[in-house]
C-alpha cells in the first residue's frame, strides 16, 4: 500500500445505500484527521442499475483528485466484481458476499448488454468461467488479491433477530456490512464511526445504534482474521475545524453568505441538490429567510428570478444544459434589461438529455454566446469546492456591480464530490450591491450619462419601464437608428469596463514552475487532476506548469498571450472534458492564437491521475498531439 494515500471503491446497485455509505466514511475519515474526496458515479434511473464511490484518502493533504489503480475495493453485488475487478491494484483487497459467488455475467440484468459482452470478451482472454466465484478465485491466485468473503445474509438475519426487523427492512442495513468490513481493514476507531452515523442520521437514535452494533460487529470479525492492512499512518495534516461538503453543497452555502433571498429551480440533475440543501436550512430566525420556489419548467425559473431582481433581491436559478436550454429567451431578456441575476450552470454530458447523471464540460461556448443578438455577460468557472464558494458569492458582486448576467459554470464531478475542506475565511468576504438610488422625478433606468447606470428598484420612489424591445433611456420602445446604436453601445462597453476592473486572480491563475518544460491548460474539474499530474511528472525531471482559466467572458486576452508568448507552442497542451476542446477555440477566439495538443475525455467520467500522466508523455514524446482518454466504469 502507498502510505500517501489510500484509493479504494464501493459499488453496488443505485438505492443500495451507497451514497450514505459514502457520507459516513467521508466524515469518520476526517473526523481522524484524514483528507478526502469522494466522487459518486451513478447511472440515470433511481434504483438497480450499477453505482459506486470512488474515494482517494490522504494522512498529509486534503486531496481534490483521482486515479486507479484501487488498493480496497467493497463490493455490494456481483456486478461490482465484474464491472472493477480490473480496477484492483496487484496486493489489494476485496470484500465481497459469498452469497453472490455463484452469480454469472449473463444473469446479471441490470448490466448493459455491451458493457456484458466487453467484459465476457476480458474474461474469455484470461481463460476463466464467467461466474463471480471463479473470477475471485483468479484474482487471488494471479494477482496476489486477499478476498474478504463475508455472509451478508447471515449479518442481516442477526441483526433482524437482534433488533425486531422485519427481514425486508434489514436490506437496509446493507451497506453497513461494507462500512464494518472497510472499518476494519483501515482501523477506523468507533468513535468516528459513530460520529459519521450521527452527522448522517442527526437524532435517530434507534437507527444509529442499529448501525453501530452491526459496524462494530463486522468490524471486529474482519479484523481478527484479516488485521488492518490498510491501516493509514497517522495524519500529518495540522487541520482545525473542517467542512465536508459536495459542490452542490458548498455553493449553497455561499449563496446564504452572499446574501440571496430568492432562488428558483426545476428538478434536475446535477443542479437540484444545491436547492434541496437551500430548503433545508432557508429560515435564519430574525436576521431573515431565503424564498425557495420549485417552478413548473426552466423558463418560469429564470423568469421569476428575473422578476425578484428587479424588486431588489438577490436572486439566482441553478439548472443544467437541458433546463439552461429553456431558460434562453430570458437570458437574452435579462441581458437587454441589464438585470443582475445568477444562473448557477452544472454542466453534464449532452446533447439532449445525453448523459444526465455524467459530467462534461462541453457547454462552455454555448454559455459565452447563447441567446440570439449580443450583450455583455460574466462566465465564471470553479476548479474546486474552496473556489466555488468564494466565486459563487462574487458572482452576485459581479452581477450587481456591473448589471449583467452571471453564468457561474460548474460541472457534474464538482456537484457529486463531497471533500474534506477548510473552512472557508469569512472575514475576507465583502459584498458590492453596485451603485443603487432610490430614483424619484426624472429617473433614467437606462441612463445614457453613465455605462452603468444607477440601479433603482421596481417598488421604490422611481418610475421606470422594462421591455424585451429596443428602448430608450427611460425603457420605452425606442427604435431611432442612432440612439438605438448608443444603447446597444452602453450595453456592450460594459465588457470592457469589466475587463480593466476585474482582478486578475479571478480570471486566471497560474501554477508551477516559472520556467516550465511544458504548459497544461485547463478550466473546471480538471485543475487539481492537472496539478497531482505535474508533481508525479516531476519525479521523471519535467518541469511543468499549469494556466487555470477562472473567466471566459470577459476573456484574459492579454494575460494568456502573455503567458503563451513564453512557451514552446509545441509543449502546451488543453486538458478538457469535450470534443472540441472548446477553451482552445476560446483562445483562438479572443487571442488569435491555436493551441493545436489537447488530452480530452468526453464519456462522462472524469479525468484520472494516472491516465492524465501517460498521455502528457505521448504528447510530449511527439507520439500524438491530441490523446483521447476513456477510462473508468
């Protein structure tokens, strides 16, 4: 086992409790002193189609990336043995239900019949039979495997018996059997598995003590026959109060810092938990509430949160392509009527409904130019969870400062992945309404005098018109050429006040070396992947570097040009989850200069460390200039 860090994987059927299984551990693992991050990947449906946790665990640093080989690998069914046997490192470990051992490939119904027939094809070549059994019983014997068999049915009935379950209510408690076995092998003390059952359960007492007689039960059993190989060394990290939290979480929570008081949405996925959460914790006693309204489709969504922004309220939507799809029309209305709202965009895999429980991020240039004609917006990406939280507060400073649209753009892996986390600085956040009067006799809404007119809300002493048409000063209807040309004009010089006032640092970062042998450039996700890669490469005496792109509209013209006038164009290469590689064509656009390598992946996994590494080496080797990845499950 590496003593940096441990990687291991849960998978069963979706329903199965996997990604409560994942809560508990996440925070009895920080509650020891562990970093951690923990990604759920999940097919489209609500119950049976295969799921699992992919978790990378550090004792000296809070880790925001990915790879495999697994070292420890829980499987709840015997489509998970299947599906990741070969995601298994040679010397690990894998728990399993003897019940499932004589399961074959082709009684599995819940895989999909390609998926089945690559991996019967896998299976033909190492020359085994095609039920569970006889593939645990090569992993043991070719590649050093220790196979923890466990009796789930016999776990079930005992706590069935113990407690009065009803045996139908006693599957719950599946996933359980997992954390004991996990528990066990990694020498998780009782005490933070206790207090990972009670940060997921709160006050359901019977339910926790279920749990942790179970638990500790398996844990025990497991760990005096097996011991605790992998049992991480003691954390090195000097960590205070921690936060564990997903990215759909932790956006919500800057939201309540930022000030918002009404947020819209439609059910869809990625984008719904953050409302969930802000339903859960919207009411703040006497320092006020946040309204939370689930409308009938995306464009009642974008429209009422353009209608609470008008009146004064900090207001944003969360959505995905589909829905952001809908709500165009209104973006466009927004953007004529220089309305300050937030749409909080989690891209997923399209187009269509496409990949809808998958991550992309191919819809970076449709958020830079949808909506029919032209006016200013803001497009700001996150790479992490820390980074989300202060950009999803400055996204409302921006909205209201400049009285533009502001597409925060997210991505699946950041909503689904719930990390270890400081807690973010408080102190450090600052709030800017923008200029704002409270109008009275002769108030211009749109007033010619200044780019950025003095904002008045609707309900104050002003009088003021809004339309979706061409208008004058006023908002009345207004089609003279020359001072249609003028408005138009006020509307798009904003982006170029934007672009001399907007700190660098959020637009753009760089990391690494100063003079680097090759150059990574990346947005979203990718950032702490791109970064991990860079630090393995350096072992192999490659220098490398790392351009974040924060913002890509206003785009960092001058400051990329600065930064790839200094490169070897031949060793800068795009890290992207599409086809297109679209932050490329962003830098041909707003640059004029292409970027021609690239290492994309766009079957709806994320990128891995180790797959991200290989490819680097080919592109810099000249064996490829475009490497495309297609790991994972």
């Amino acid at each position: 086992m590496n003593e940096d860090e441990l990687i291991l994987m849960i998978g069963g059927p979706q329903g199965s409790g996997l990604e409560t299984t994942a809560q508990i551990l996440t925070s009895s693992l920080a509650y020891s002193g562990y970093g951690v991050i923990s990604d759920r990947e999940y097919y489209s449906n609500i119950t049976g189609r295969h799921s699992y946790i992919h978790m990378n665990v550090s004792p000296h640093r809070i880790p925001l990336d990915l790879t495999y080989p697994v070292q420890l690998l829980g499987a709840m069914d015997a489509e998970t043995i299947f599906t990741h046997y070969d995601d298994l490192d040679k010397g690990g470990f894998m728990i399993y239900d003897k019940g499932v051992s004589g399961r074959k490939l082709d009684s599995i119904v819940s895989m999909p019949p390609i998926t089945k027939d690559r991996i019967r094809k896998k299976l033909e070549e190492i020359g085994i039979d095609k039920d569970a059994g006889s593939l645990v019983n090569y992993l043991v014997r070719d590649r050093d495997i220790t196979a923890v068999e466990l009796d789930f049915r016999s776990y079930l009935r005992d706590i069935s018996d113990k407690f009065g379950i009803v045996s139908t209510q006693a599957t719950r408690y599946t996933s359980s059997i997992l954390v004991g076995a996990l528990a066990g092998l990694i020498d998780i003390e009782g005490d933070a598995i206790e207090y990972g059952l009670r940060r997921r359960f709160g006050s359901r007492e019977k339910l926790i003590k279920h749990n942790i007689y179970l638990i500790e039960k398996v844990s025990k059993e497991v760990n005096e026959e097996y011991g605790t190989p992998m049992k991480l060394p003691p954390s090195k990290l000097e960590l205070g109060e921690l936060l564990v939290a997903s990215g759909n979480d932790i956006v919500a929570m800057a939201k309540v810092v930022a000030g918002l008081r009404y947020q819209s949405y439609y059910p869809i996925t990625p984008a719904a938990d953050e409302s969930f959460f802000l339903e859960t914790y919207n009411n703040f006693g006497d320092k006020g509430s946040i309204l939370i309204i689930q409308t009938e489709d995306e464009l009642a969504a974008i429209n009422s949160a353009i209608g609470a922004a008008l009146a004064g309220a900090r207001s944003a939507t969360a959505t995905s392509g589909p829905g952001f799809s809908l709500m165009v029309e209104g973006l466009g209305w927004a953007g004529i009527n220089e309305v300050p709202i937030v749409i909080t965009y989690y891209q997923r895999g399209g187009p269509a409904t496409g990949l809808p429980t998958r991550g992309a991020q191919s819809d970076l240039m449709y958020s830079l130019f949808a909506s029919h004609g032209e006016f200013a917006r803001i497009v700001l990406t996150s790479g992490d969870h820390i980074e989300a939280f202060y950009d999803a507060i400055e996204a409302f400073n921006l909205a209201e400062k400049y009285q533009v649209p502001v597409i925060h753009l997210l991505d699946k892996f950041l909503a689904n992945s719930i990390v270890t986390m400081d807690i973010p600085d408080l102190s450090s956040v600052k709030i800017d309404r923008g200029e704002i009067v409270d109008g009275g006799p002769g108030y211009k809404r749109f007033d010619l005098s200044k780019t950025i007119s003095p904002r008045a809300f609707i309900g104050s002493n002003a009088v003021m018109w809004y339309t979706g048409s061409e208008h004058d000063e006023y908002g009345h209807t207004n089609e003279d050429p020359i001072f249609t040309a003028r408005m138009y004009e006020k509307r798009m010089e904003k982006l170029e006040i934007m672009d001399k006032e907007i700190p660098l640092d959020l637009r753009a970062r760089y990391y690494g070396d100063e003079n680097p042998d090759y150059l990574l450039i990346g947005w979203g996700f990718v950032k702490n992947t791109c970064l991990k890669a860079i630090e393995k490469l350096e072992g192999n005496g490659l220098k490398g570097g790392y351009l974040h792109l924060r913002m890509f509209m206003p785009f960092p013209a001058n400051y990329v040009e600065e930064m790839l006038g200094k490169m070897d164009m031949n060793r800068v290469i795009v890290v992207e989850h599409d086809y297109m590689v679209q932050s490329a064509l962003a830098i041909s656009l707003f640059t004029g200069i292409r970027v021609k390598n690239s290492i994309v992946k766009y079957n709806g996994r994320p990128i891995y460390v180790h797959e991200l590494t290989e490819a680097i080496e080919k592109v810099l080797s000249g064996e490829a200039n475009r490497v495309v990845l297609t790991y994972g499950a």
